[in-house]
C-alpha cells in the first residue's frame, strides 16, 4: 500500500514539475482565439464496443430501475443488464480522435465478468484506421474501462482534466481510512470509494502519456480542433469529468462517457453509474447535451444496455465485429465512405 502512494505522489510531482511545462512547449496554446478561430470541420463518427459487462444488476447501475419480483412495473422488471464499454472514433480534418480507449488489462476483465473483449487497434482496422494514424484520445474520466488501451496509440496526445489528476492524487493519498483509499486490486477489492476503478494499469497508461510529454492537461473548456470542444462536467462521476462536443452532418453530437453511462437515463432524467457521483452535477451534464444539441438524440452514452440496437436510434447501424463485440455508425461526413460491411 505505502508504495503504491509513493509511486502516486512522485507522479504528482513530476507532473507538477516537468508535466505542465513539457506540454505547454511541445503543443503550444491548443485552444483557438478569436482572430484565428477556423470553420468548424464537420466529422464522422463510430462508435465501437471495448467490452461487455455481463449480468450486471440493473439497480447497481440505475437505482430507479432496481428489480422487484413480480412487479408489473415495467421499470422494475428487468433483473439484469449487459453493459457495453462503448468507445468514440472521430474523424475529419487532420484528425482521428478516440473518445475514452477502453481496457485491455485481462486481469481487470476477469475481475469483472466481462467478455466480447476486442483490441481497439483491430477494430479500427475496420474502420480503416491503423493506431499511428489516431492523433488525439480525449478520456471522459481515467477510470480502468475507459483508459485502459491509451499506450496502443503511440502518436496520440491525450486530453485529461486537471482536477481528474487532482482527485485521482487526492484518492490514492489519503491518510485516512483504507477502505477510502482501496483501489480494485487491494485485498477485498472496492465499492465506490473514490479511488475506485483508478487500478496501477490503469494509471501507468495515463501518466506514461504525461511525463512522455503527449498529453495536453485541460483546465475546464478548450476547443481541440475545429468543431471539436472539451467541456468540464466535474463531479459528474468522478473529480474531473469531461465531455466532448462534436460538429457533425447530423447535428452536434456530445460524448459523455460515464457523465452520461446511460442514454435512458439522460432521456429520462435519472442518475446511473452513480460512482463517485454527484447527482447534481451529473443532472447538468444531461442538461448541458439538450442544450448544445436539441434535445437527448445525440447523447453518446458509454454503458447503454440498449447500445447497436433499434432502440437506442443513435447507433441502430451496427453490425458484430472482433470477438461478438459490436460497432455502430453513427454519422459520415461529406465524402467519407462507409465502414459497415454490405450484407
């Protein structure tokens, strides 16, 4: 345990030292200005599944809708749910950006009961996308299933919020309880703790990219490309929550990874994946994608049960790649050909 916290802690401080600095150098200023702010690049979009969590209990993942024998309820008639790890492809311009990466760490699957695992790189290969070609991963938050696979792309500068690193510190250090402090891998695991689901594979993708100086460290809004903007939806599930906003030919889309866990509780404002969530803030980041996009359509949800399905209407144009695990496409800009394999 005392290691763990000393390998976390001179991480802090070499991010604090060397980290903010190498990335202001290397990149520059990321954002645009008003003077050179360019036309917003209208971008496709895929959505592919990491991983399928299996036979999870529908009211460990959306309180409201806890089963309840012989109810006639249909909200509470489903038992359980199997939960997709949905990641983000974008692409246009310049640019193919992954929203969240995934796992790939088999210890953490089999801790979890998940299965239809697939390399990323091998399902972007679908996709026409070899892994030098990806050149920014934005993570919605650094927890095991979703920044599991950022080292398989060795060009790509990762997007992480500060306060994310802040709470991610703040957790693996605290003097206090260790029950506070337990992480996936301690003896008897975690539930809900804040560092919870913040394992060392995990973070060792994560902070390899910053002292690599491939990682820009996001302080609340930045715009990353034309038409590609990064909001702040701190304490939506974990410290630094970020959600992206993406220009495309169906309207602005939002990717909200575990902000936004599922896509009926957005269209039917209830909390879900209450991790280490505050239930207002998640509430805001809901109301922030009806307000940048219209509504609940384009809510790009990261555990959905209903994912590659006609009823989630976003990513009802799927077909089964890798290992059962599923894709979807999900819009194409003008000229870009299609990726989802003819009958």
């Amino acid at each position: 345990m005392q290691k763990r916290q000393v390998t976390s802690a001179g991480w802090f401080v070499l991010l604090v030292m060397f980290g903010l600095a190498v990335v202001a150098t290397t990149f520059g200023p990321v954002a645009f200005g008003a003077e050179e702010k360019e036309a917003p690049i209208v971008y496709s979009v895929w959505l592919v599944e990491s991983s399928r969590f299996m036979k999870v209990p529908f009211g460990a993942f959306m309180p409201d809708r806890a089963f309840v024998p012989d109810s006639k309820n249909p909200m509470n008639s489903i038992n359980t749910v199997d939960l997709p790890v949905n990641v983000g492809v974008i692409k246009g311009g310049k640019d193919v950006v992954l929203y969240d990466t995934g796992w790939k760490q088999q210890e953490y699957l089999k801790m979890t009961g998940s299965d239809h695992w697939a390399p990323l790189p091998e399902q972007l290969k679908l996709l026409g996308i070899k892994p030098e070609d990806v050149t920014k991963i934005v993570i919605g938050h650094g927890h095991w299933d979703h920044a599991g696979q950022i080292d398989d792309f060795p060009n790509a500068v990762l997007y992480v919020q500060k306060e994310e690193l802040r709470g991610i510190e703040w957790a693996l250090n605290y003097p206090g309880h260790p029950k506070i402090r337990a992480v996936n891998t301690d003896p008897g695991g975690c539930m809900r703790t804040p560092a919870c689901g913040y394992p060392p594979l995990t973070l060792d993708q994560i902070y390899g990219k910053i002292l690599r100086g491939k990682a820009v460290i996001v302080d609340g809004m930045m715009e990353i490309a034309p038409g590609l903007i990064i909001h702040p939806a701190h304490r939506a599930h974990t410290a630094g929550s970020q959600l992206l906003q993406v220009n495309t030919a169906r309207g602005q889309l939002m990717f909200g990874s575990d902000a936004y866990s599922s896509w009926e509780a957005i269209r039917d404002w209830m909390i879900a994946n209450p991790q280490q969530t505050d239930t207002v803030q998640q509430f805001l980041a809901y109301e922030k994608c009806y307000k940048i996009t219209g509504g609940y359509d384009n809510c790009v949800a990261a555990h959905e049960p209903l994912s590659y399905t006609e009823k989630y209407p976003l990513t009802k144009d799927s077909w089964v790649g890798p290992n059962g695990s599923r894709m979807a496409e999900i819009t194409l800009a003008p000229g870009e050909q299609s990726r989802k394999p003819k009958k």
